[in-house]
C-alpha cells in the first residue's frame, strides 16, 4: 500500500504556517503530521499532493518521496494532509481500508477525510494530482462512510488543541520507561550530577544530549524528549510533557512547560504550550505562551507576548483566507507567525496576533493584530520588506545553521510576495 497525503481547498485557513510549506509538514509535537500519518499506516511508499506555490521545496524537503504523480499498479490510501492520525475510531476505521478489494471514499460533513483506491493509477485520470486540491467531488463517485470523529487541522491555533496530546502520543513509541538506567547514568548523554530529574524514566535523552548544572527536569505531568546534541543549560527548569529537536538549546533559567520545537532552536525567557517548527529563536527574556511559530524566526531581547484577554473572553484572530477576524474558541491565543518573521527588542505582541511572512517588526507599542507577509515597521506604520532584501537576510540566517538558501526557496518567496501585494496595499494603508 501507498500512502498520498494530499492539500485539500481548505488549506489556506492554515495560513501563515501554510505559506512556505505543505500543510502536512506542521509539526504537532515531537513529529510532522506527515510523520505522524506515516507512523500510524505504515505504507509501503508515500507519495505527496501540493500546491503549486511550495511544491518545489516539498520536493526538496521529502527528497525519497514521489511528488504529485502517481506510482503505476500502486494501491493508495489518500490522506487529507490536515488530518490528524490519533488513536481514535476514525484511525481504526481507515486502517482497515486496504483489506477492502473496493474503493471508498471517507468524509466529514462535506470534506474528504481519505480515500482507498486500488490500482490508482490505472483507475483515477492522470491529472488527479495535477497541481490543485483534492476534495469530496474528486472521489465522487465512490461509496463513503462518514467519520465523524475525525480531526482536522482549520486554523494555526488548532495546533494547540493537539499540541500535548500528540506529544504524549509520540513518546509512546520510544523505550520503555522501565528500561531506563538513571538520568546521570543514561548512556550517550552528559548529565551533571546536580541535574534534578523527577519522574526520570519518563525522561528520554537522544545521543550527544548535555544537561548542565543546576537543571531541573520534572516529567510528573507528562514526557520530557531531548533530541540529537540537544542542550539543557544551566538553571533551566524543563516541566513536561515537552520535545527539543535535535541541536535545540534551552538557555539558563528558562522555564519550559508543554513545548514542542524542531531542529536547532534556541529556547529562554518562559515558553509554554509553544511550537517551534524548527531552526528559530526565543533567546532572550520575555514570555511566549500559546503560541505557534515557523521556521527562521527570531524574537527579540525582551519580546512578550500576550495570551490572554483582560476580560477573559475568547480570543479573535485574523484569517487572511476569509479577510476578516475570526473566533478562536479560545481562551488562550497567543502569537502565530510565518517563517523568517523577526521581532526587535522590546516588541509586545497583542492576544491573538498574526504576523505573515518575512516580516521585521520593531518600535514601541503594539504593532497591528494583523500583519501581511513581507511587511516591515510595527505600531507606527507598516510598509513593503523588499524581496530583495528579505531573501538576502534569509540567505545569511540559514547559512549560519549550515542550511543552503536554495533556487527553490527563493522561488516560492518570489511567488508569495507577488501573490500578497494587494494584501498589503490593503493593510499597509
């Protein structure tokens, strides 16, 4: 069996997070949702549907995979790429689809949740995965059965409702925890020996892994996972469920609860309930909270941000899909920020801010809830980040993490400024 995690129309409502990558590409806690599909199916090879804007850096990204085209004489099990694979009856239900010899089609209300086809290239038209999204009606003519349980990813805030789930979930599959030797014994790490551990089986340490004096790791109320070369600084106070990613630096006297980053972040102040998709710093003093940030991101000594109202009603936030503010459902909503977005020093972010793209914020008070990709400025005045300039600051940021700025990079920047000048022209005015 293949597994096909495809984009379906209601991708845009991801956005920002959605602007330089696959909607499968988010990372829910220590995996990507892809990760986390691949996992939970097994298959014997993927194949992946994206849009035309990030198809080339999906390409690059998932190197082993095939890119919307189809395997000839494959059996495809197609995933909606917002689809969360927990342990639920939906995931039950959808595993038991390749013992099936007919093709069905699997729905939420009005949305395709998967589709079994065997044979799919033989039965589908060739242009099924051509560079669109894939919906009910693609499937329209097959049987279906309606899950109703089913999570799907709608909005960036929608990632702090499966956030600790999902890290609980991922350290199901590592050691038992009974098998783990003490912290300062673990094999392949560095623990000092005044590191406090508590609940420390659940505490699980990846290779090259140093923990320095005077740290405290408390797991009582869920997993802690360090990644490859990970560092835990001195005075850090780490309280789980949490994942580092590989390379990933929690600096002196953070205090860390219920985060999640990629590879080679730079965590401090206090951080909680937080994503990092990977390579962005938090390096500073200053609180993050709720909050969901993508890759090349840097915060600013001192950047806070807020996460709750005065009132504490539910927060708004803007959709740039739908051009106006939305309900979160939420009470707690923090900052949600596109990759290579930066902050200077002091910036205060308001509950339930929004930033695209490639933007450098900076200046005193409260810059828009809104902020349109490739914007520069803050509370006095936003205008155009040239691309020029902005791809030139992306090349020198990813270089010193050893990482290439690369043709297909700079194209789908290209492609997203041009797509979001009247965007800006409407928020800049």
């Amino acid at each position: 069996m293949h597994l096909c995690l495809f984009e379906d129309p209601h991708v845009a409502g991801l956005r920002p997070l959605v602007e330089t990558r696959a909607a499968y590409d988010l990372r829910l806690g220590g995996r990507t949702v892809w990760e986390t599909t691949r996992d939970a199916f097994g298959p014997s090879g993927l194949v992946l549907h994206a849009r035309p804007l990030v198809a080339e850096v999906t390409r690059q990204a998932h190197p082993s995979a095939t890119v919307n085209t189809l395997p000839d004489g494959a059996d495809v099990l197609f995933v909606n790429g917002r689809y969360v694979a927990a342990d639920d009856e939906s995931l039950h239900r959808l595993r038991e689809a390749p013992d099936r010899a007919e093709a069905r089609a699997f729905v939420k209300g009005d949305i395709l949740v998967a589709a079994w086809v065997p044979d799919a290239a033989a039965r589908l038209p060739d242009e099924i995965l051509a560079p669109s999204a894939l919906a009910s009606d693609t499937f329209g003519d097959l049987p279906a059965t309606t899950l109703d349980d089913a999570t799907l990813l709608r909005r960036p805030w929608d990632l702090l409702d499966t956030l600790r789930p999902a890290l609980a979930h991922d350290a199901d599959a590592l050691p038992d925890p009974q098998a783990q030797p003490p912290l300062s014994k673990r094999p392949r790490a560095t623990v000092h020996e005044s590191v406090i551990g508590v609940h420390d089986a659940q505490i699980h340490l990846g290779a090259g892994v140093t923990i320095k004096p005077g740290a405290i790791l408390n797991a009582e109320d869920g997993p802690i996972v360090l990644g490859p070369d990970a560092t835990v600084h001195e005075q850090a106070v780490v309280r789980g469920p949490c994942y580092f990613g590989p390379k990933t630096q929690v600096k002196i006297g953070a205090n860390v609860a219920g985060a999640a980053t990629g590879t080679w972040c730079k965590i401090a102040g206090e951080v909680h309930d937080t994503i990092l998709q990977g390579f962005s710093n938090k390096s500073h003093p200053g609180f993050l909270g709720h909050s969901v940030l993508g890759r090349w991101c840097n915060l600013g000594a001192d950047t806070n941000n807020s996460n709750l109202k005065n009132d504490y009603g539910t927060v708004s936030a803007y959709a740039p899909d739908a051009e106006r503010f939305v309900d979160t459902g939420r009470q707690f909503a923090g900052l949600f920020m596109g990759d290579h977005s930066k902050c200077g020093i002091n910036t205060m972010l308001n509950t339930g801010t929004v930033v695209g793209t490639n933007c450098n914020l900076f200046g005193g008070d409260f810059p828009p809830r809104y902020v349109p990709p490739f914007s520069w400025g803050g509370a006095s005045g936003l205008t155009t980040y040239r691309l020029d300039k902005a791809c030139e600051v992306a090349e020198r940021v990813m270089g010193r993490r050893d990482t290439p700025f690369t043709d297909a990079d700079r194209s789908l920047l290209t492609a997203l400024f041009e797509r979001t000048r009247a965007e800006r022209a409407d928020h800049h005015g």
